[in-house]
C-alpha cells in the first residue's frame, strides 16, 4: 500500500477523491496546507486522517503515516520541500514544473537518487485521454513520422503573469508533450510573448516541429485548449471547440464544456504508484523535468534575445 | 448600384477555372474572349480553348489583339503562377480593371511591377482570395463589434487534407525526381493543381495567401518580421524540388499584435473533408474561435466513395461576393478587399517565411 501525503493543491483535491477506489493500492493519509481550514476539508475529500501547516511538522510527527509525496504549489519552497521528502525516504511526485530552473532540477534529481527514492514529475498532459489515443495512434504507425503538433492553451488567471512566467510554468508541460511526441529535444527554439501570452515555436531533428500558445488572460471562466498532431501518413485532432454542447437558456447559446475530467491526475497518479511498487523508473522521470526546463529557458532567452536558439552539445546557444 | 456590365477577356485559364467561372456568374460581369499568348504551350492551349468552347466564346491566340478587338474593361489572370503578374501588368497598362488567381507572384519584384501598374493606370485589382466564405465574415463582425475588445493575438490553421502525387520515401531507386510542372499537370483533374507551372512552389507560396489575407482582414496590421520552420513531410514531389510542404511560421505585426499561420498540403487521409482550417483570436476582453468551414452539412450512406467529402459546405456566397466587391469598387472608385498592395505585402511575408525556414533565424519582411 502506497501511503500519500498531499502538500498543497487544493484545487485539485477533488480531483483526486476517487483514487482510492480506482487506485486499490493507495491511500492518502495526511494533507499539507498552511490553511488549517482548507487542510480539512481536503482531508475530508480524501478520507486523510492528519492535517498539518508544513511538511517538516508531518515529518516530525508522524513520518510513519506516509511513505510518499504528491507536491502540488508550493512554487516558491518547492525544491525545499522535495529534497526534505527526499532525505526523508519519501518518494515523490511532483506536479509541473520540477523546479525553477534547469539548477534546481538538477540539484532536487541528484537529492532523490542518492535518497534512493522515486521521483516522478507530474506533467499531467502526457496522461490526458485524447493526448494518450494521439500518441497511441502515433507510437501504432498510423499517423506514420510526427511532422507537427499545434497546441494552444488558454485560461484566465486574476494575476496575469509576463511571458517569461508562462513560458517556465505554463509553457513547462507543454514543452514536454512535445518531446514526448518527438522523442526528443528540439534542436531549434524560438519564442515571443506580451502581458498574459507566450508562444513557444520548436523545431525538431527530422524537421518535425512545435508550436504552442499560453494565454493566461483570458475572463474568469471556461479556458480552451485544443493540440493537432500532424503526421506524414495521417493526424489527429484533439480540440474543444469539437468536444462542446449547446446550452440555450436565453439570449446567445453558450458552447459549454464536456471536458475530460479528473482522468489525468488518476492515470498520473497510478503510474506514480506502480513505480514505485515494481521498483522502476516511472513514466516522467526527473530528468524529462529538467529535458522540460531546459527548453523552457531557450524560450525564455529566446523571449529577451528577439533571436533563436539552436541546441549544440546538448545546451541550447543563440543562433 | 449600377446595373452596367463588364465585358471581360480570360487571359489564360490553365488552373482554376473556378475563378472565371465565378465572374462569369456575377450578373455585373460578361465574358467575351479567352486570350494567351501564342508562345505557349499545347497543353496551355488544350486547356483555354476548352474553356472558351464551354462559355461559347472565342478563343484568341493573341492578348493585345483580344484585349483591342473585344472592347473589355476587365482581364481575369489564370494561368501558370509565373506569368500571373506579367499579364496582369499589360491588362492593367491596356486600362483594364483585374481579378488575379492567387498566388500574386513567388518573386516580390513582379509584385511590384503589378503595384506600380495599377496605380499608374488607375484600375482595380482584386487577388482572388476566401474573404467573403460566412465563417470569415462572421469573425470579422464579431472582431469589429469589439466583442473580444483589442486584437492582440491571431493564429490561424490552414491544412488542405489534399495529394500531390506519390508519398514521401516512395521513389524507387534508378527513378527519375519528380518533374514539378507534369505532376501539376495531371493533378488538375483533382483541383490539386495549385502550384502548376514550371518553377516548383511550396505550400507556403501556392496556399499562403488565403492565410495570410485572413489575417490582414482581421488585423489591418502587416507583418514586420516571421521565424518560420519548414519541411518536405508528405510529397516525394515535393521533397525532389527541395519546397515545403509543411510550415510553421511565428508572426511579428505591428501594433504588437503576435500570430502564427500553420499551413500545409497533408494528405487526403489526414482529414475527413478538405482540411484543418481554423482561425483563433485573442483579443483584450476575450477570445474567438472559428472553424473556417461552417456552416456545414454531413452527408453518409453506404457504399459511399472514400473520396466523397463527408460534410459540404453550404451557403457559401465567397465566389458571388468577390465580384461584387470589384463590381463596388469599380462603381466606387474605392478599393477591393484585397488589393495589389495587400497582395504584395502577403507575398513578402511569404519570401521572408521561405527564408527563415532555410537559415534558421528571424527574418525581416521587405
């Protein structure tokens, strides 16, 4: 049985209450959240017994009760917070992205292998179920040599953050989509951005290429993604202008959202799960985190630079 | 609105006889005379002269003769993309207003060319384009409405689920490449002809254009300088005559509007219909999105040809309103929704595309 401390996210606590009876070998145990108010309630979404402000107290009180961490916010002392689990022998999923820079991704997958101990990194849209039928139709032949993958992403966030935040945060996990879907690093990167909005253009060894959109700053409410995978021998459309229905209530129909649901968190989380029992590496390992940020500043040079960048002895330089 | 006509010469009709075809719907327009230039090609001939043969009128081997003896007001250009802006600089130095098959040209100069003939001579020119398909219309009106406030982002996708000749990697050893010109020739039977005449074009520089105006109708900015990716992913024609297929191009506008255009020819199996065509906008107060291709209709029964499109489009008034938007302009003395400007600029957004791809770098556009 995996025993799970949940240290942050609250947001997606819901999320994750069903994971016990979809997951039978898990259970979360403790929650982490320096709101008491809002460790207990998540607690009471996931059936956990303890709640506590910090992960220190939780290891200093009833290390015992968990052998394993999922990390969701805690931007700021993230890092912090893995090597602590670590040291500990705790093993660890992390929500995207791993760390604040390819430094710190470093330093934190250094800590976790000389722990021993399991580090996953939560970039959550390789589990979601359209990217996972692209991908199998790609991995089956089907859609023969991946040639482009068209993405955007669109959310409303009340701080609209600058496109150097998106493209170390947002960007993050888009960027490894892309790697997964290329099987690789991108040799070319450029990137160009304004209040509230990146995009990231990526080009690919055997002249496949990327080309995502974040925009943060759209009105509260419904975001909007959509990805396209084009292949020389065929493609395949995820998009939720496709995936709405009609609610007609007055006034203009409004397109609303059918969504995909919480399978995204369950799968990465089982995947988490089975890694550690079977005593392997998991599916999204530390260094595809680091692969993920370093990618993510080429863009961000690429950003102040006005330039590309081109990958030359495995780190990227201006071109 | 005046009722007058407009007698028109078809000067060459090697590609899309949609356009012409088109025109001569308009109740405004008349067509007399299909015209080339005797120097031409058999095949050039064959096709004109049937053309003319369908419409019932005359064929002429001779362009200054027909433009002088039919008494015309109005050339419609298209043939070989390379001579598309040379006869629209005699048609325009003739006096004659112009409709132009796209694309305007693959070489900036000629575009120039066309742009110094048609203000000298006062006429109009009108690059046919998809401005006026419904769905364009109606993101242009949702954008002028001020719905999703100040445009600051634009995307748009363009992917013709179309051939062009054999796949990628299927050349057997000992054969010849690919010879550009035959292979547009024998797909003119499919409408995947686009980019006939002798000099190989990419995707970017045959389809760019209907992009590219989409996005200078919704913007009104021009394009400072593009950083494109570019490759041969599908066609082994395409791979023989060293010009894209797929391309992906990061746009820089002025105004600090930022844009992509995707854009490539990917196979009939890489779509049920046409293609991918979708345009997304982000704006101050919020966001659009538009599938290019509505309305439609989906048709299915058994024992349906898998060449059959699943869903048709409807109601779409693009080919009767470009002629009425000349029509206007010409009543008017005003301008065409896609003038010989325009069409220059799109053209050198399309060069500095061409260019980034090669080199790896950003590009300025001229």
């Amino acid at each position: 049985m995996t025993k799970l401390a949940l240290i942050g996210g609250v947001e997606v606590a819901a999320s994750y209450a069903t994971a016990p009876a979809r997951i039978p070998q898990v259970e979360f145990t403790a929650i982490v959240d320096r709101d008491p108010a809002t460790a207990r309630r998540t607690a009471g979404f996931l059936g956990a017994v303890t709640t506590v402000e910090s992960l220190d107290s939780l290891l200093d009180r009833n290390s015992p009760a968990f052998n394993a961490v999922v990390i969701h916010g805690a931007d700021e002392a993230r890092v912090a917070m893995i090597e602590r689990a670590a040291k500990a022998g705790k093993h660890v999923l992390v929500a995207s992205p791993l760390a604040e820079s390819v430094e710190a991704a470093e330093r934190v997958i250094k800590t976790c292998r000389s722990s021993g101990v399991t580090l996953m990194v939560g970039h959550s849209q390789r589990f979601m179920p359209s990217h996972k039928a692209v991908k199998r139709a790609l991995d089956s032949g089907k859609l023969g040599e991946p040639g482009l993958l068209r993405t955007h992403c669109w959310a409303g966030l009340a701080d609209e953050p600058d496109a150097t935040a998106i493209a170390m945060r947002q960007a993050v996990d888009g960027i490894d989509l892309a790697h997964w879907m290329f099987s690789g690093l991108p040799n070319r990167v450029y990137a160009v951005g304004r209040p509230g909005y990146a995009q990231v253009h990526l080009g690919f060894p055997n002249g496949g290429m990327a080309l995502m959109d974040y925009a943060m700053s759209l009105p509260e409410g419904d975001g909007y993604s959509s990805l396209s995978m084009i292949g020389s021998t065929g493609a395949a459309y995820a998009d939720d202008h496709h995936n709405r229905n009609l609610l007609l209530s007055g006034g203009i129909a409004r397109a609303i959202d059918v969504g995909e649901g919480p399978f995204h968190l369950i799968a990465q989380l089982a995947e988490f799960v089975s890694a550690i029992e079977e005593g392997r590496e998991p599916e999204i390992t530390g260094d595809d985190g680091k692969a993920a940020l370093q990618v993510a500043e080429a863009a961000v040079a690429s950003l102040a630079s006005q330039r590309a960048l081109r990958l030359a002895g495995g780190s990227y330089e201006l071109v | 609105m005046s009722s007058s006509k407009f007698r028109f010469v078809v000067l060459s009709v090697v590609k899309h006889d949609y356009v012409p075809l088109s025109v001569a719907a308009h109740p405004r327009f008349e067509p007399v005379v299909v015209a080339d230039d005797p120097d031409q090609p058999e095949w050039v001939h064959g096709r004109n002269e049937e053309f003319a043969r369908r419409l019932g009128i005359p064929y002429v081997c001779d362009v200054e003769r027909a433009i002088a003896d039919f008494d015309v007001q109005v050339a419609v250009v298209s043939s070989q993309a390379e001579r598309h802006c040379g006869l629209s600089v005699r048609a325009a130095d003739a006096g004659l207003h112009i409709v132009q098959d796209k694309p305007m040209s693959t070489l900036i100069s000629e575009c120039d060319r066309v742009v110094e003939a048609v203000d000298r001579n006062h006429v109009k020119f009108l690059l046919w384009n998809r401005n006026f398909l419904p769905a364009m219309v109606q993101a242009r009106e949702t954008v002028k409405s001020g719905a999703i406030g100040q445009l600051q982002v634009i995307h748009v996708d363009f992917y013709f689920a179309k051939d062009a000749g054999p796949l990628k990697g299927t050349r057997k050893a000992g054969d010849p490449p690919i010879d550009w010109e035959k292979q547009q020739k024998e797909a003119h039977a499919t409408g995947a002809d686009g980019g006939v005449g002798q000099g190989p074009m990419g995707e970017l520089q045959v389809e760019g254009i209907y992009p590219l105006a989409y996005i200078q109708m919704l913007t009104g900015s021009a394009v400072q300088r593009v950083f494109a990716r570019t490759t041969s992913h599908f066609h082994q024609a395409h791979i023989d005559n060293g010009v894209e297929d797929l391309a992906t191009v990061t746009l820089e506008m002025d105004r600090d509007i930022i844009g992509t255009l995707c854009i490539g020819r990917i196979g009939a199996a890489s779509h049920p219909d046409t293609g991918e065509i979708k345009v997304h906008l982000l704006g101050s107060k919020g966001a659009l999105v538009i599938s290019e291709a509505r309305p439609e209709i989906g048709i299915y029964y058994r024992g349906q040809p898998a060449t059959e499109y699943r869903h048709q489009r409807v109601a779409d008034d693009n080919n009767f309103l470009l002629p009425e938007n000349l029509a206007c302009a010409i009543d008017n003395d005003g301008d065409t929704i896609l003038n010989a400007r325009v069409g220059r600029a799109i053209c050198a957004t399309v060069q500095a595309a061409v260019e980034s791809g090669r080199c790896g770098k950003p590009v300025e556009v001229r």
